[in-house]
C-alpha cells in the first residue's frame, strides 16, 4: 500500500473536458500537491495554462518524460492509457486512468470513491475509474446492494453528449444550428441531415439509443460496461444487469432510470434510510425532480423519484443523475487520488 | 355491431395537435366520410379550415350540436370528453375518445388498430384510444406477447413535448432561446430558470423523469396509465409492467426501451420472425438505429435495437418509437373510425 504525503502529480489529457475538471477539482479542493504537469496530445503541446500552483506548459505525451511524478491523472481514450500508462508505472508513478483499458484487469481494482474505496490499495502501478454511466448509478445502487444484495438491476441510461468530450458537445451544438431554422419539418418528417457521424443518428432534437459501439451480442461496448463494471464493483458476479444506453441531446449530466430486486424485498422505508444517508448523493423528495441540468457543476449525485417497484413486488425503481464530467470521471480520479495521500 | 357506410365525421379538438393530426390524415387516407365539422373550444371557434371537404368553420363545443353525426373524433382532453361526449352519444353517434377519461371503464373497448381490432365492436357509444406512449408500445410488444405471454414488461420511455400538445411545442422552443445565449452555463451549473411550469424541471438541453402528474403511489398517472392500459389492451391482469417515464427535448416522437420476459423463452430468431412481419412496424437491424426523428410525420412505428436479454435470460430487448401525434393518437384514432366504416 503505497501512500504519499505531498505527491507530484501529472494530468495526462489535461485539455480534454475531462482533463479541464480535474485540473478545476484539484485546484478547488486545494489537492496538497508539489509539483503539477499537465500532459496532453502533440496537437495541445505547448500551449501555457494558468493554475493555483502557477503557469504550467503542456507537455507532449509523446515524449514526456515518465520520471519524477508520483500520481498520473489518465484521460486521454484507451489506446493512449494502453500505449503511455505503463511507462509511468514502472518509473514508480501510481496511475488513475479514467479510460476502459485496464478496468476489467484482475490486477486493477475498480474504485467508486465513497462506494468501495477499501479495493484501491490492492493495485499494481493502475487503479481504475469506472465508466461514467456506471459511477453515477453504483452511488445510487450500491447503498441498497450493501444492505439487502442486489441481485437484478434494469438500467436504462440518459447520457448527456460531453460523455463524447468537448466533441460531443461541439456536435450538439452545431446541430441545434442546423436545425434552428426548420422546427417545422422535424415535425413533419422533412429535415436534411445534419454533417458529422459522431453519432449513429442527429442528437439535437432528438435521442439515439445506441451509445458507444455495438458488439456481436446485440449490445453495445457502453452496455456491457455497465453489466461488467457493476458486477465487479460490487463484488458479485451473479448480478443480473439489463442494459441501455441512449444519448440524449443534454451538455452535461447523465440520468439512469433503474429498477432494483434484492435478496430480500426492500420496503421504501428502508429505501428512503439507506440512500438518505448515503455519502456523496442527495436524495430528492417527490417534492423535487433531479434532473442532468441540476446535476452539472455539482460533486453530489442527485437521486428522486425513488419509489416500490409496482410489477414484481419488493423491489426499488429511482432515477439517479450525476456530472458525468465530476463524479463521472474527473471528481472520482480525485477523490482516488486523495485516498492516496497519507 | 355498428358500422357506417359513409358516416358524417366531427373532429372535436379541431385545432390542437393531434386535432390537425387527425384533419391531415382523414384527408391523406381518403376517409369516405360525408360531411365533416370541427369542433373547438370556444378561443378557436370561428375560424375557418380549408379541407378537402371544402372550407369548415370551427364550432364551438360548448354550443354545438350533437345531432347528425355518426363518429366524433375526441381529442379535446379529458374533462371536455367526461362533459360533452356522452352528448354525441346519446344523439346515437360513435365517439372516439382519445382522453385517458374513459379508458379503463368495462364497457369502453381500448383498442390499437392492428392489435386487438375485434375489441372494438363490443362498445357502448365510447371507443377509446390508448395512451399514446403505451399505444407505441404495443405495436412492439403485442406481437410477442401473443406468441409467447408476455409475463413482465419493464419500459422506460423518452417522450417528445408535443405529448403536451402544442403547448409543449412551444414550451421546448421558448426554453431554447432561452439558454441559447448560455450554453457554457449549462456545462457548470450556472444557469437561470426559464419562464413556464408545464414541466417540473427545464426541458430544453435536459430531460425530466415525470411525466404527467404524481399520484400517491409514487408513479405519475401517465406510468399508471402504461401499466393498466397494456393488461386491458393485451388481456392479461398478471402482466408485471415497470414504468418510468421520462419527458426528453424532442418535438415529436416517443421512444420506449423495453425489456419483456415472456411464459417461456424467446429467442433472437423468433423475435425477428414475428416482429418482421408485424403489421404497421418496420423491424431495423443493427445497421439502423430508430429515433424520434425518424419516425415524425410517418404512419409506421420502427423497432430497433433488438437482442436477447443480458441479464435474466429467455428475454427480449428492444427500442422502438413512434410519432406520438399519428400512431400514438390520432392515426390510430382514424384508424379505428376506419373499421367502423362497412
């Protein structure tokens, strides 16, 4: 269990939306840090960024020198977490990758800060942070699983476009361009369509239930994340998931409408217990809707519509939505790297 | 049983939207009526409408006559269906109601054309048209259900504001320029409330899981509505359905994820089988995602996403989605008048 007093930290992708936040969170929650590098593709390199610990020069992850950092903030996609991580592994770096490459590795422990913090000192140079549909639900979820064992969670997702980056966002905004002068026909069924293939269909006015990349089972790569990520980070592989993952023409935050069955039957009572005094949420009254807009820019997730399931008895039915960019990916990566500093 | 050769024709709810709907699609199918009135609240009485049936000038429905009419299109809301239907009825004529007022009621048939049309001839002056979000369900999920008993049907939707009428319409408009000028706002969680309360939260750049109105079991009337309405329209009282409902920024179409486990085990093969040739649907393989605005304006409901459950196994999987304005309401609304005609 490697811990450090006053770590020297690297943020790897530090001008990618993600990387903005955790920059922002680290700076917000005065992270005790000595030495800041921010770290980011050849085409980001270069460019000087102003922070709490002074002006910083983007580095070149190409060439960046892997020595002399002790945490490495990772997101910057799968393929440059496979190729980069690793070599700041074995100069001693501890390294939170917010990618999906190493999340389902036996080594690397996959962390929900506040959920099961105790699995990030058994890690090997990488710890994990989940996917973001999957934080937001398990702090909603993993309350109720702790107290009565989940055994079938329905989650369908509502995942804002900047889970796609700043790319996604630019997407959304430029189809609302494109549309803005025809509302008319998209109610009739007379539209062009909009330029860019980021999505499998337009997103602006619109929703598209296919979310990340379809595999040979019918469901998608973001999909089966959820059914994997959940079992493994609630430490039961029995769980049964029913995935689906829609994108929905929203900025930021991402809202999961899920049903829950346990072990046993859990009564709203209970419900109403567990998840009022689960850390890092907030739990809404039918008095108050939670929706993404009201999720963006905050740490806490906001759980409501909390209710028994009226089908099969027993069982709890909510709607949880978090900033996927902050507890979804950026806040997280922090909250792992400050259970790594004594 | 009774029919009509060439029945006199009222729409009442002349000038809403699905009102207009109805207007548009009569004329587009030919509908053999004889004479058409159309009926309004007293605000829009007056106008006149070019029709294919010449101009028409809009009746005020608290001062309209009731007699010689033969089928009365209802899409006016519930109360005025609660106040003034019975009086077409008592007159001898046929109404269609597309309000929730009368939907549950034993001897008002609930019928979607093309899944339960023989329920239709059993009535006592009073036909309903189902909701428009369950209405698009069904056209999915009938035709599983009566090959294989659906036992358990969990559905979570993504509804488009014209669900609300055309109050919606401009509600989503009005809330776009609104935070046109905020965009970043929405990314950080700084942000003014729009004007209007027609929804709980801020439906632009958002989605709001409540649709319709709480009730106290903690389910809103319009979740209560896709559980009830699905056992009286499919039959069965035991059928377990699990409703969220969600109001997304979307124009027209409803969107319904459902997960649907069945008396036995269907497979992927007969899912395709039965759903590729179920009448006013089209099935879309992987290499088509089926959304909203895919389906404005056309008379078919598109099925998409389709796979074999994940979790529980023996289940389908599926999206599907509709334009809420046609299938969901008024081109099932004609299309019911259309089997009342010999």
């Amino acid at each position: 269990m490697k811990t450090y007093r006053e770590p020297r930290v690297a943020i790897v992708g530090a001008t990618g939306a993600v990387g903005t936040t955790m920059l922002a969170i680290l700076e917000d929650r005065g992270f005790p840090l000595t030495d800041l590098r921010l770290i980011s593709s050849a085409r980001s390199a270069g460019r000087v960024i102003d922070t709490k610990w002074g002006s910083v020069e983007v580095e070149d992850l190409a060439s960046a020198d892997a020595r002399d950092v002790d945490i490495v903030l990772f997101s910057a996609g799968g393929a440059r977490s496979l190729a980069h991580a690793p070599r700041f592994v074995s100069c001693g770096a501890t390294v939170i990758d917010n990618s999906s490459a190493f999340r389902m590795e036996d080594s690397v422990p996959l962390v929900v800060a506040q959920v099961n913090d105790d699995a990030i000192f058994d890690h090997a140079g990488i710890v994990a942070n989940p996917n973001c549909t999957t934080m937001v639900a398990m702090m909603a979820v993993a309350p109720l699983h702790k107290v009565a064992g989940m055994r079938t969670l329905i989650a369908t997702t509502y995942q804002s476009v900047s889970g796609s980056g700043q790319t996604g966002m630019a997407q959304l905004a430029s189809e609302f361009d494109h549309f803005a002068g025809n509302i008319e026909g998209l109610i009739c069924g007379r539209w062009e369509e909009p330029e860019g293939d980021l999505y499998a269909r337009p997103i602006a006015y619109n929703v598209v239930p296919l979310a990340g990349s379809l595999t040979a089972t019918g469901y998608t790569d973001e999909e089966l994340k959820l059914v994997n990520e959940t079992r493994k980070i609630l430490g039961r592989d029995d769980i049964a998931v029913e995935p689906t993952c829609v994108r929905v023409p929203v900025m930021v935050g991402h809202g999961i409408a899920a049903s829950m069955w346990f072990d046993r039957p859990v009564d709203l009572d209970e419900a109403v217990a567990v998840l009022g005094s689960a850390p890092g949420t907030q739990l809404w009254d039918d008095t108050k809707v939670p929706t993404p807009i009201d999720s963006a820019g905050i740490d806490d997730v906001l759980i409501g519509r909390l209710r028994e399931t009226v089908g099969h008895r027993g069982g709890i039915s909510l709607f949880v939505v978090g900033d996927n960019l902050r507890k979804g990916a950026a806040l997280n990566a922090v909250q792992l790297a400050e259970l790594l500093v004594e």
